[in-house]
DNA sequence: CCTCCAATACTCTACGTTGAGTATTCTACA
DNA sequence: TGTAGAATACTCAACGTAGAGTATTGGAGG
C-alpha cells in the first residue's frame, strides 16, 4: 500500500520523500493511510534499487540536500499491476485486536473492562466527529464538488466507524447482562 | 494481538509453539487473526526473555524434543493490561489498500479495473459463505450453545463483509457510470 | 541582529512479520 | 515389512514498520 501511495504521487510530478509525506498528511490518506516517515524513505531506497523510481536530481540549500525521485517507466507499469491487485484482492480486515481482547475478556475485572469499552465508545465517538469536519473542510476547499470516488470512500469510512460503534455497545449491554445475572 | 493469544492460551493450560499454532487453527480466531507460524514462536521466545512466559519443560521423542511453556504470574498481569488495552483502544480500521487503489485507479484500463472489482466480490462472496458454515459446524459441535459473545464476534464479521461488498458494488457502479459518460 | 522555535530532510536501529525451509516421527496401506 | 506422505516441531533470514533522533535552515519577535 505503501508503494502504491509513492509510485501514485510519483506519477504526478518528481518530487522528494519529505514532499510524499507532506502530501499523504494534507490528502485523507493521512486519515485512512497511516503511512509513517520511515516507511516512505525505505520504499523509495527499496524501489530505486528495482529501477522501479530513480533520482531525477539533487537540490542543495546550504548545507541541507533533497533528493528528488522519479517513476521510470518500470515503475508505472509496476504501479498499474499495484492498482489492479488492490482492486481485486479482499478488502475485509477484521479488527482482530477487539476480538482478541473479547475473547479473553474474562481475564480482566468486569468494572474494568466495562471502563475500557467506553473509553473506546469515545475513541469511536471522536473518529466518527475528526471523519465529519475532515470532511466538511474537503467540501469547502473544493467548493462542493467532491469527486464522487472520494465521496464513495468517506461514506464507506463513516460506515464502518458506525458499525464498530454498535458492535461495542452490543458488547458492554451483553457484558452488562451478565453481570447482574440476567 | 500475538501476545494476547499466546499469553491467554498458554494461561488456560501450559503447551508447545506447536499447541498453540493447532489451538489457533481450530478455534475461530484462525480466521480473524491469522497469526503466522513465525509470530508465535518468535512471541515465545521473547516473551521468555521478558519472563512472562517460561519453559515448564522439555518433551522428548525419540531425536525431536519440544518445548512447553507456562505463563508466570507477571505473565499473567501482563495479560490482564494486554486485554484491557485491547478493549480500550479504537478497533477502527480502514480497508487502506482498497482505498489506495481506488484513489489511483485510473492507472489502469477501465475494464481491467472492473474485472478487478467484480473479482474482489467473488472473494468478498466466498468469505460470507465460509462464515457462515464455520458457524453452523461451530453451532452444531457447541449443540446449539454459542456463548453470546462468540455471536456477537460473528455477526460483527458478516457486518464487515457486508459492508465491503457494498461497498464495493457502489464502487463498480460508479464506474460503469463514468464508463458509458452519465 | 540575535535568538528561539518551527519547518525541512532525512538516518538509524529496534522490532515484529512472513513463510519457505529443515528435520524428524508417525501412519496407512500395499 | 517397507515406504510414501502426512503430521510434528521448529529455525532462519529477508523484509517492512515504527518513530525517536539528528542536523540544518527559515522566519517571527524582541
């Protein structure tokens, strides 16, 4: 996912590591993408020793360097097989760590764990509100023209926020039942 | 999430790498978790540094030995923080690769981007289906006695799929939209 | 003009993941 | 009784992730 995000913006314009990760935290990726300074300058060490990008040139301001990379025409091809198997691969990933912690919940005091669901309702709760005015300021700056595809990906987003949200209510009701007896 | 399974298996009673791997296959956590070979024994091992686990002893078999482990009592604190951490924190995430390829899909042919989306909802369609009969065989091995939380585990899972095929399906509409230019 | 903080542009190492690979033992069946 | 293949039990190196750390430059305020 990684290099897909690189070789996409690559493609746009040469640009350097430290531009990538300002445009991925300007663009929803950030949101969604998580993708972390280290990870971006070992894809594109990785992709140049492939061919797949290379150093278009070396800009120098005193003593402070930047390398700015390029997609050759390996890495396009590349990206194009990248974005196909993205599209086709399955798409569902399961929050294992709630599972996990669901599982094993008896390991820890019902007040504590009754606390620990809630704290993360609220957790949900500010997600679903940083999703909403993300989403606002997006709409502002494009002047109510949200192109549809993106549009589709914050629906899809606030959905799934929604869907977690229900599934940890459901969880605190049962472990509430429980505890008195019912 | 390694460590919460491994630490909360080996809790209810003491057992190889090996145990554990087979423990995890059978139970449910096989298909959300997906924890590798290498993971766990490579959580063992640390674990074992850390004294959260210890070697209870060594089994042998003719030139083959195997090693079983059992929690120590920090193991088990650590444990209890374990789950109570996953239980607190947002179990939100986003199906980033999907989104990555849908924000550069118009790097590949548009047929070849609808053949890729119609695939993924083969796969999408052959999760559900795998789904639901490892519940009906889990149901049928319990007689009909789910606990109430593994069912709310489940029904969070066909939630997500079907969330995704969606999803998905609003996805390839668009672009059959976009194709023929309405 | 100086100073201090934010921005720029990476480097580096610790850490966990991944799954192919290795080696041994068991077992079914011919 | 021999043997092919499944099951057992783990090792290992390559790889990506993570984010603190380092070093330099730009800019705002006194």
């Amino acid at each position: 996912m990684t290099r897909v995000l690189v070789l996409g913006l690559l493609d746009v314009q040469p640009m350097s590591g430290y531009d990538i990760q300002q445009m991925l935290r300007i663009s929803d990726a950030e949101r969604w993408g998580g993708v972390l300074i280290g990870s971006i300058y070992h894809a594109l060490k990785k992709m140049e020793k492939e061919g797949l990008v290379a150093v278009e040139s070396i800009e120098q301001t005193g003593h402070r360097q930047k390398a700015i990379y390029k997609i050759t025409a390996t890495g396009r091809e590349h990206l194009s097989q990248l974005v196909g198997e993205s599209l086709a691969n399955s798409s569902v990933n399961y929050p294992s760590t709630l599972y996990s912690g669901l599982s094993f919940i008896e390991k820890v005091a019902p007040e504590k764990a009754l606390a620990a669901l809630n704290s993360q309702l609220v957790a949900l709760e500010k997600e679903y509100q940083a999703l909403e005015s993300g989403f606002r300021l997006k709409d502002i700056a494009m002047h109510q023209n949200i192109p549809p595809m993106t549009k589709l990906i914050f629906d899809n987003m606030y959905a799934i926020v929604n869907q977690q949200r229900a599934f940890v209510e459901n969880a605190i009701k049962l472990l509430e039942s429980q505890q008195t007896g019912n």
